[in-house]
C-alpha cells in the first residue's frame, strides 16, 4: 500500500466505514485480470450505491492527488482497471438501478452498473431491445467507457452511435448533464461523445440515456463455410457493399471452429465460416437469406444452412459468444493474449489474410474471429509465458498487427479501448498534434491527473 495516501485512505474510512475495503485479495479482484499485462493493484476499493458517494470519494481523492479507477465488472481487456500509481478502485457494480425506460421515445436511463443482460431483460415486456452486444455481460458505464461495439453493430452501431446522454461525476467532485433525451442538438460542445471512449481518464459515468430498438419481427440465422479466408472476407465485403441490411456478419476461421466444436459440441466444417443473421419481417428475411446465398456462391462459399427457429439461432449465437472460453480451451495450460483491429472494409481481405499468414508463420495457435461487417476483427494469441521465445513471437504479432491495421487507414482497436495494452500505437495512428489536443483536454479537466492515470497515453 502507497504510504503517500494514508491520509486519504483514513479520510475515505471515516466517511465510507465498511464500504471501503483495503484487503488485499479485493483490490487484486479489482484490477486487471482478463490478459497477461500484469496485475497493478489500488490500494483500497469503495463500493458505491449512488452518485453522491462517487462525487464525496472523488472530492476527497482530489484534495489528496490520489489516482481514482472505476469499476463495472472487470471484463476489459487491455489493463483499464490497473493502478500503476496505487489509488482507490470505485466499484460500481451494486449501481443497478434501472431509472427509466420511456418505451414512447425508444430510450432508458440507466444507472452506470446496469449490464446489457439485465437492461434487456426489463425490456422484454415492452418490444423494444438494447442492441450492442460485446460478448461478455459487461456494464454499461463501462461500455461507454471503452466505446464498445460488439455483433449487432453492422446493423444497430456502437456505443457512440446509441447513447444520448451521459451523467458524469468530475474529478473536482462535481455533477454534469451532458445532453438531453432529445435525438439531436446543435447546442454547444458533444460532451457525450467527448466521454465516451474516454476510458474514465477525465472522469465517471454515473447514469446513461441509451436508444432502444424494436424486436424485428422475424430473426433468421445461418452459417456458411469457404475453402479460404480470402474468399469468406471477399464475400462480407460484397455482402456490405450490396446493402443487404444484415444484422450480424461473424467470420470463425478453421482454428476458432475446431475449437468450437470442442467446447460447445458442435459438428461443424472446420474451415473459415461465416454466422449471419436477418432481422425484418418473415419474408423480407427469407429474401435476405436468398440474396446472401447468390453472393457467397460467387466466392466459393458452400453448404449455407439457413432457419428461423428460435433455439437453432441460439444454439449458434452461443457457441459464438462462447468462442473466447472455447479457443482458450485448446490449450488450457497457456496464456491468453485478446487482440483487435478494424480496418476499412475494402482493405478487411488483405488484412485479415496477411494476419492469418504471419500467425502461420510464427508458429503459433492464435483463432481469429470478428465483426467482419464492419471491418472489425480479433486474434486470441495462446502462448507459454515461460517460453521467451512464445513471448517475443506474440510481441511481434501483436505490433505488426496494430501497425498493419493503422497503415490501412484503420484503427489498433476497433472495440477493446486502449488502456495499457495499445498505447504504443496511439500517436502512430492519431499523429503527435491529435494527441497534444487530447492531453490538453485532459490537464483542463483534470489538473491533478487523478482519474486513471497512465491509460491511452504514457503520462
């Protein structure tokens, strides 16, 4: 523990009692745990009930220049939640209050803890569904924090693109609005945009207004195999040139499907495939399905299998979501290393295929899977932390892959966030005068540097 923050620490215990926790074990759960990049831990974590007691916390953190994290439920992937200066950890997960859902204007509000799982689930009587869908259960203060995208934003968008407005608490401790309910302005600075993808490095998300959507009518869902990953990236960017409004476009390729068929038992080719799925009314699906059948054919995409049945869908849409458990399980005694990029989707082909080729050489067992409609796609690296040489080898992919990705006019992460993992590659993709802006913007808000100190740039 930082003896520079006892002061603070004592300060926060008289004012939290058993909220605040400085047990080792808990601050350790509370950092970074979803990748290899090491475990910083805070020194102490406060569990939250409500946005006053972030605002008290934050006050008395700012008074003391104590680093402050927040908390969702700690599923991010490039070192969000570390400490490397120490800190109190803000733990948001008991902020589930779901504050109000006003199905006439196709919005709710929400407090920051609300997962997407338990945002839809209040949602089922009314018609209406929240789209984004990263995979894990994560919160939504935390989607918003990183800009989550996830499989439905092919057809439904990302974080940036849903949310309305946000409440936020500063790191001077004080309380904003940064938009309305309303579906457009033109009144002074996007604030909301501004915080979201902001990582909580100039501040917390309390409370979001998100857009809601309308159950389609009718869901189908089918897959498709090819005898390369040329062909099945060739077909996608056709499929999203022709317009078809397909709601969900996913490539496995062989690697990711041999080890979905081990873990979620399934019997499918393993070769690069593609899951899809329509959403519209019963025969404008079908005529989507028909269109999507023509378009792989002329790629040499073979044995599409296509249904509305409501359990098959979900029996594929699980093994999908469950490809990051399942990929880690071929080699369950190595180390896992989550990666992405997105690129723009005439260039997806050439990059997703002089990845695959650089894993090839290398040697080593790393599936790729993604949310190739929009360009966006991952690479699970599976490696020895005791072998150097495995370590060296995922080093290079992962620099070469970040590099690639940004010299196509794309981004190193489409949908993870920066954190620790992708700083490196920030001012190669945003260029030195982007990046002086950004920190300029950041001493504005917070002087003192608190909020997650040493994330998206090196400090």
């Amino acid at each position: 523990m930082n003896e520079r923050f006892s002061e603070a620490i004592t300060k926060l215990s008289q004012t939290f009692g058993k909220a605040l926790s400085t047990n080792l074990t808990v601050r350790q759960q509370h950092a970074h745990t979803m990748s290899w990049i090491e475990t910083e831990a805070p020194d102490a974590v406060l569990t939250v009930t409500n946005k006053q007691q972030i605002s008290e916390a934050v006050k008395i953190c700012n008074a003391h220049k104590m680093p402050v994290i927040a908390f969702g439920t700690g599923s991010s992937l490039e070192g969000q939640l570390n400490a490397p200066h120490g800190g109190l950890c803000i733990d948001m997960s008991q902020m589930t209050n779901i504050v109000r859902i006003d199905a006439e204007d196709l919005t709710a509000t929400v407090e920051a803890g609300v997962t997407r799982e338990q945002l839809n689930e209040a949602l089922r009587h009314t018609g209406l569904f929240f789209p984004i869908d990263p995979g894990a259960n994560a919160s939504i203060g935390g989607m918003c924090a990183t800009r989550a995208s996830g499989t439905n934003a092919v057809k439904y968008g990302t974080m940036k693109d849903v949310v309305l407005c946000l409440e936020v608490v500063l790191p001077n401790g004080d309380i904003i609005k940064t938009g309305t309910r309303a579906k457009k302005s033109s009144a002074g600075y996007d604030l909301t945009r501004l915080m979201i993808g902001s990582e909580g490095t100039l501040g917390i998300i309390t409370e979001i207004t998100v857009k809601l959507f309308g159950q389609p009518d009718c869901v189908g869902s089918g897959l498709c195999h090819f005898n390369d990953i040329d062909g099945a990236c060739q077909a996608v960017m056709l499929t999203i040139q022709y317009g078809l409004p397909v709601a969900r476009l996913e490539l496995l390729d062989g690697t990711q499907i041999k080890a979905c068929n081990a873990y979620s038992k399934l019997n499918l080719q393993e070769t690069p495939t593609l899951f899809v799925e329509f959403h519209g009314t019963a025969n404008g699906v079908a005529e989507q399905a028909q269109i999507f059948a023509g378009i792989i054919e002329e790629f040499g995409g073979f044995g599409f299998t296509y249904s509305q049945d409501e359990s098959e869908r979900k029996k594929l849409w699980t093994a999908r979501h469950n490809a990051y458990y399942a990929a880690k399980a071929l080699k369950p005694d190595f180390e896992s290393l989550s990666t992405d990029a997105c690129v723009p989707i005439s260039r997806l082909a050439e990059c997703v295929g002089q990845t695959v080729a650089d894993i090839k050489e290398q040697g080593m067992t790393a599936p790729v899977v993604g949310h190739v409609g929009d360009g966006n796609f991952h690479v699970l690296l599976l490696l020895d932390k005791n072998n150097p040489d495995d370590i060296q080898k995922t080093k290079d992919i992962l620099s070469r892959l970040a590099k690639r990705a940004i010299a196509m006019d794309g981004t190193c992460t489409g949908e993870h966030g920066v954190g620790q993992g992708k700083r490196a590659y920030m001012a190669l993709e945003h260029g030195d005068e982007a990046i002086a802006v950004m920190k300029a913007i950041k001493s504005a808000i917070d002087p003192n540097h608190i909020m997650n100190p040493d994330k998206i740039w090196f400090e």
